[in-house]
C-alpha cells in the first residue's frame, strides 16, 4: 500500500508541475485557477480507493472485480456530481470559469483514472494466482 501512495504521491508532483508550468507560462490558460485542490482531490481520492482495492484483493480475491467496476462507477458519480454542481450551482453565471472547471476536473480524473488502472494491472501481473 505504501508502494502505491508513493507512487501516486510522485505522480502527483509530476502532474502539479506540469500542470503549473502549463498554467502560469500562459501555454493552456483556460486551466482553473483552483487546480492544486482538484489535484489534492484527486490524490486523496485515489489513495482511498487503492485502499478499498488492495483490502478486496486480500480479503476476497474472486470480487475483486466487483469492487473493481463498483469503485470505479462510484468515482465517476461523484465526479460527474461534483462538476454539475460547480458548473450549474456555484458558477452558473460565470460561463468561463465552469468551462475552465470541467475541462481541468476532466482531464484529472481521466489522468488518475488511467494511473489507477495501470497500477492494478501491474499489481495482479505480480499477484500469485490461488488454486
């Protein structure tokens, strides 16, 4: 577990990097300015589920799947609630800003989403298949 924080923590960094030099040289300004939070978000969120995922694999091996796809339309849920709510609640009068807003939340979960999955991939080539 704290192999995959580790990992995550760095991926992090490396996206909060890249996300600033983009951002703060004027190269992709339509980034939202809250961007460090969505990214904490992100992290925090993806820790938690790594948690769920790795206790699934240890505890029942043949739901892991299950808690898989479960964890994964769940994340989307709430990320799909969470746009719609700044967009069409907190920021329904400011256009550009809900626009920069969902296209940086996107593009986040679709980065962790696709470092999720690579990670348990290479997690289950490693695990030792149970008779």
């Amino acid at each position: 577990m704290k192999n995959l924080l580790t990992k995550t923590f760095l991926f992090s960094i490396v996206l909060g990097v890249i996300t600033a030099g983009l951002k703060y040289s004027g190269t992709l300004p339509v980034i939202h300015n809250q961007w460090h939070f969505i990214l904490l978000f992100c992290f925090v969120l993806t820790g938690f589920t790594f948690y769920i995922l790795l206790k699934s694999l240890q505890k029942a091996p043949r739901k892991f799947l299950l808690t898989f796809l479960s964890t994964s339309i769940l994340r989307m849920f709430l990320f799909t609630a969470i746009i719609l709510i700044y967009a069409f609640v907190i920021q329904s009068d400011n256009v550009p800003d809900a626009v920069s807003f969902i296209l940086t939340f996107t593009a986040y979960y679709l980065l962790f989403t696709t470092w999720e999955v690579v990670l348990i991939i290479s997690i289950l080539k490693h695990k030792k298949p149970q008779p």
